[in-house]
C-alpha cells in the first residue's frame, strides 16, 4: 500500500542517491598516496585502553567472520571517541571494520544485500526494471563498487551503533544497521526528532576525534582517506588506499587496479535477473 507521502520519500531518495554518486565520482578523481600504515585490532587497543566497548556477532555476507581493524594511526582517536561516549553513558557497538576484496566483493553480491538495492532501485522506478546503469551507481553509493570508493577496503572505516549502559538498548537512528531506505542517509527527514538527535549527538562525538560520517549513510565514520579528505574540503592527498591485508605478518600491500569495477557490466545484469526473480 503507498503511503500518503510516498512520492516525496521517492523524490529524497533519488536526490540523496544522486548526491552520493556524485561524492563517489570525486572520490575517484582526487589523489591518494599510501602511507604503508599496518592495521591494529580494535579490540586488543580498546581492551588496553580499560573503553567498553562491544562488536557485532554477526557474519558479513552471512558467511564472513567480521574483522575488527583499522589503521593503527587511527585507533587512538577511536578509542579516545569511545571513552567519551563511556563517560556520555553509552557504549559504542562497532559493526564492522577492515574488509578484504573478497568480502567487498561478496557482500555487494549476496542477495540479502543485492536484493534490496534491487527492490529500491524498482521503488524508485514506479515498478519499473531499473537500467543497469542506475543499479551501478545506487549499489554503488550504498555498497561500495569500486575498490578506492571502499574505505573499509582501505581500513579507515567503521560502521558503528551506540547502546546506553544503564539499560542496554540503542540509540534508536531510525532502524537498526543494516538499513536501506529513504532513511538510510544521515539527513533524511523521514525519521522522528528523538531519531535525529540521536543521529547529531553520536556523530558530534565520532567527529571531535576526526571521524566523518558520510552523508549516505547514518552508521558509517571514516578518517585519513580521499573520502575524508573531500568531506573536510581538504586539498591534502588521502593517506589511505585499498589494500591486501597478510594478518599474520600485519603487512599490507595496494590493490593492482583500485578504480575497477569489482562487479563488471555482465555480472551485474545476471545478478539482476536473479533478485528479481527472488523478490517477484
């Protein structure tokens, strides 16, 4: 049944997707020079660190085991913006982390999330088949398509949510992570005032310790990055490039090809055969 204001979410929608192809098209275009910077467990510094914190028990794509790491220049600031939700009452969740080029791959692929861009990309066009080209682009603001869009590729990415420690719930930002809707990006007006605040309150704190959030999405903070570097209308060079990640050896290595496609033209359209014959 359509909502009353269902043309106006589809309007957003639409606008907001657009904004955010466009940021990935920037972020392809601008520079980045790898520092060479090892990855760091979250949970090892936060433990260290004496911060509550806890971490999602789900599997990535239903079949990968999450990786809590991230650049260990960055874990200070991490931990530094944990310890002062702590003293706020809350405990930050981290989500997920660090992602391989296979989990990448794999989970803008798995129909639980392909499905779903899908059935937006079909709302979005009053029932329509949508165009390959406009899957691209919506999978690709929602679910980074190109490895130097990815910064969880790039190990400068958490996607987080916040619990209070009296009693253990969330700071409701709409719905729960995973969300793809209209509400799914941080400003959108199709979430309660308690739901915005919540959204403003939690990002005030990730960006004092220099984590931006992008504008796409209401659990995603990133810092050091060409992503980052953009949203602060820096002219410097990312620091941060998608990388191959040995954990044993904690060394890393760049990606051969960081601005390809992981989901080519003719994969993506059998994909697309696919979803919709799942969601028919």
């Amino acid at each position: 049944m359509s909502r009353p204001d269902e043309d106006a979410r589809r309007a957003y929608w639409t606008t907001s997707l657009d904004a955010a192809n466009d940021l990935m098209e920037q972020v392809i275009a601008y520079r980045y020079e790898e520092s060479g910077e090892a990855l760091g467990s979250i949970p090892d510094a936060m433990a260290a660190a004496g911060v509550e914190v806890q971490f999602s028990d789900s599997r990535l794509a239903d079949e990968f085991d999450r990786l809590f790491y991230i650049r260990e220049g960055l874990l200070v600031h991490l931990i530094n913006a944990a310890r002062e939700m702590n003293e706020h009452g809350w405990i930050l969740k981290i989500e997920d982390g660090f992602r391989t080029q296979e989990m990448q791959t794999r989970l803008g692929r798995s129909p639980r999330t392909f499905d779903q861009v899908v059935r937006m990309c079909v709302w979005e066009c009053h029932g329509e088949v949508p165009p390959l080209d406009l899957l691209f682009k919506r999978a690709r603001a929602m679910v980074a398509q190109n490895p130097v869009c990815g910064t969880h590729t790039q190990g400068a990415a958490v996607d987080i949510s916040v619990y209070r420690r009296d009693d253990g719930s969330e700071l409701c930002r709409g719905k729960p992570y995973l969300e793809m809707s209209e509400i799914t990006p941080m400003q959108s007006p199709f979430v309660t005032a308690e739901q915005r605040t919540n959204r403003e309150q939690i990002t005030e704190v990730m960006e004092r310790h220099g984590f931006m959030h992008y504008p796409g999405e209401f659990w995603h903070y990133n810092q050091g990055d060409v992503l980052y570097q953009l949203l602060v209308k820096s002219d410097a060079p990312g620091r941060y490039g998608p990388v191959h990640w040995d954990m044993a050896a904690n060394t890393i290595a760049p990606y051969d090809d960081p601005y390809g496609r992981l989901t080519d033209e003719a994969k993506l359209e059998s994909l697309l055969h696919e979803a919709l014959a799942r969601i028919a």
